[in-house]
C-alpha cells in the first residue's frame, strides 16, 4: 500500500467517524427531544382544571348565621345544604336521580369551596354570587379530550344521563377552564382534581435548605484543610481515596444509613425534611468535596507564593488569596450537588417520604414528601388525572434542574479567572 493510499484510508475512516459521530448527537437528541415532548404533551393540562359556573344564594338563615356574624361563626357553619341546593338549580328538573347524577360532576370539596369563598367575601351574606366550582376528575378528563365517550357505557366512568347534563352545560357555557392553582397550594389527596404538589414542593425545599446547611461549609473547610494544611502521608491518603469512593456510593446506601442511624437508634421524627436533609447532606458531602478540591488544586502556586512574599501567614494566603479564587468552581460543584440531591429519590424512599401527606409542612420537623418520591407515588396510580400531574410534576422537578444547572454554568463562566 502507497503512501497516498494509506492517507486516504486514514482520512475515509476519519469522515466515517465524523459520520458515526453525528449520527449518535442526532439521535441522543431525537430521543430527548421526544421525551420532553410526551412529558409536555401529557403534563400540560394539569395547570388547567375544569370548573362548573353555579349560581349561589348565600342564605344567612340557610347556614344559621346570626344577624353580624363572625369570622369564626361563617367559618363553623355548615355549607352541605347550601352547596346541594346551589348545584341543584343547574337541572330544570326535580328528579332525584339526576340530583345524584349531578353531585357526582362536582369534586367532593365543592362545600369546602363555597365556604371559603364565603371567608374570603363575608360582606356576600344574603347575597347571590356566580362561583366556579371544580368538577370531577372524570368531568375534567372529558372536557380537556381525555375521556373517550364513543365506548359502551358500561365501561364508562360517565353514564348517558351524566352526558347529556354536561352536553347542557357546555352550551350554557357553564364548564370553563380556570388556572389550577390547587396543583401548586394542595397537599396529596386520593382524587386527582383535589391533588397537588404543595406538601411535596415545601419538602423538598426544607430538605435541599438542611442539605446545603449541612453539607456546604463542612465539605469546603474539608477540602482546604486536606489540600492546603494536611500533611501526605498514608492517612490522608486513605481519606483521599475513601472520598472518591462515597461518590460513586449508590444512594439507597446513604436511605438505609439515614434508616438504620437517624430513625432506628437516634430516633428522629419519620418522614420528614430534616431527617431526608441530613441523609442528602451525607451523600452530597464527597460531590462537593471533589470539585472543591480541583477548584484549589487549580489556583498556580504562585498566588500563594507571592501572598507569602509580603509577610502573610499561611492561613492568610489561603482564606485572603486562595479560597475567593477558587469560589467560581466551587459553588458551581455545590449546585450540581445539590441539583443532584433535588432528584434523588432511593433514600426519600426508605426514610418515609412517600408517605401520604395532606397538610402542608410549616417547618422541617412535619411530615412531608418530595417532588421525586411525588412522581412516584402518583405513577402508581391508575386515573388519568394523576399521569397527567406525574408528568407536570417531572415538568417542574426538570425546570428546578435546568435552572440550578444554568446557575452553576453561569458562575461559573462569569467569575472563572483564566491563568496564563
């Protein structure tokens, strides 16, 4: 084989490499691209819920409220009656069945709604007002394009009669759709037009706050300490090569120590942030060590050498000159850390937190769920409503990363010093 021809087998398989290159970018994005389209496509109907305009008389003598009632007496009356009365009149008929029918096209709360819309306007008492109440899950599936109704009615959640009722009020332009702020200020809940990602949004807050509380200066004081002050030597050594081990620890590992220690022998409360922060904080603790430490490690020796020149102490030259030049690389370590820990979900898993929890969580001592341990819990359920707040869920769970991951990017660019 000539020289030219050995060149040219050189630059053919160069080009075939380009091609195999381009090949595979174009279908990691293919692939990325069609998983963000079904989460999108299916998760975007959660930030909508379907309401049914009903026309309330709010009866002071209905609700047996005194002539200058309270706050607290409005909020202690009983609205069931009220609330039965006021669906009723969407029917031109008195037929109890239909009544029943009716009832099943609203959410359980709907009482609950009425009330405290009262709270909100008490100045309303004896007075009529257009209130938009949520409807059912079934209601709302049907009216978003979901529900198919061209299927035997035996094998509808819907019946015939319930059709033609919702038929009326649609075009009596009484079933809108409104914001669904429930999915952002609700707690779990076992129907799916009431549930919400507010409990699990505060845990992972609280979780992530203790995690970054916890983890961030005892890994940065132990990454100077390892590479500026401690000797070499076989201890450090071996301290060293454990850390680069926890990093590659899967995390169920650091569930069942946060199992085993924290909640069988010191006997922390279940389920709740603190104890998901402290094992988050565990297991963050090596990622942020890592790129700290390579963050030191890249200062040149000269910025020390020059801080020692003029007269300053050793911890002068680190704390004064060393650490503010390496923050950049740091704190973007420390947010890829604790993105990292915003998606875990294994440890959440065998600490509790996917229990289920109504209330939200007012400190780090309720209980509590996260947005991960959210997605799973919903992914087990079998309503239409909760897949399609699965995959909003995982909407904001990939905005939070995206975001964190931007941050880490941008502070890293920004404040990065380039050595000649």
């Amino acid at each position: 084989m000539t020289k030219d021809q050995r060149i040219k087998k050189r630059h053919r398989a160069e080009a075939r490499f380009k091609l195999y290159g381009l090949v595979s970018i174009i279908l990691a994005l293919t692939f990325v691209g069609f998983l963000v389209f079904t989460i999108f496509s299916k998760g975007s109907d959660a930030f909508s819920k379907t309401t049914i305009k009903v026309n309330v008389s709010f009866n002071a003598e209905i609700l047996s409220l005194p002539s200058n009632p309270s706050l607290e007496d409005i909020q202690d009356a009983d609205y069931y009656d009220l609330a039965l009365e006021s669906i009723n009149k969407l029917l031109l008929t008195s037929n109890p069945d239909d009544e029943k029918l009716l009832k099943k096209l609203f959410s359980p709360d709907f009482d609950l709604e009425i009330k405290n819309y009262l709270v909100k306007n008490p100045d309303l008492i004896n007075q009529t007002q257009d209130i938009n109440l949520t409807s059912s899950d079934d209601i709302d599936q049907l009216f978003k394009g979901n529900f198919p109704r061209d299927i035997p009615e035996d094998r509808r959640q819907v019946n015939d009669r319930q059709l033609e009722i919702f038929d009326e009020l649609v075009a009596q332009d009484k079933i809108q759709k409104k914001f669904n702020n429930y999915f952002f200020t609700n707690g779990d809940s076992r129907d799916p037009e009431l549930a919400g990602i507010g409990a699990s949004l505060l845990g992972s807050f609280f979780s992530v706050v203790i995690c970054l509380i916890l983890s961030f200066p005892i890994a940065i004081l132990a990454s100077i300490y390892l590479e500026e002050f401690a000797p070499k030597n076989k201890i450090t050594d071996f301290i060293e090569i454990n850390i680069n081990n926890l990093a590659a620890v899967p995390s169920i590992v650091y569930g069942l120590l946060g199992l085993g220690i924290l909640l069988g022998f010191m006997n922390f409360p279940r389920s709740t942030p603190l104890v998901a922060g402290i094992t988050l904080a565990l297991m963050t603790l090596p990622r942020i060590i890592i790129p700290c430490r390579a963050s030191l490690k890249a200062v040149p020796p000269s910025i020390r050498e020059g801080a020692l020149a003029v007269g300053a102490s050793k911890f002068q030259s680190v704390f004064h000159h060393v650490v503010p030049l390496s923050l950049p690389g740091t704190l973007s370590g420390t947010i890829i850390g604790l993105a990292q820990a915003l998606g875990e979900t294994a440890p959440l898993i065998l600490i509790g937190m996917v229990a289920f929890v109504v209330d939200i969580p007012g400190s780090p001592i309720d209980p509590a769920s996260s947005l991960p341990a959210q997605v799973y819990l919903w992914s087990e359920s079998a309503e239409r409503g909760f897949v399609e707040k699965t995959s909003a869920t995982i909407m904001i769970l990939l905005t939070f990363l995206i975001v964190m991951n931007f941050i880490a990017v941008y502070l890293r660019q920004k404040f990065e010093k380039k050595w000649n």
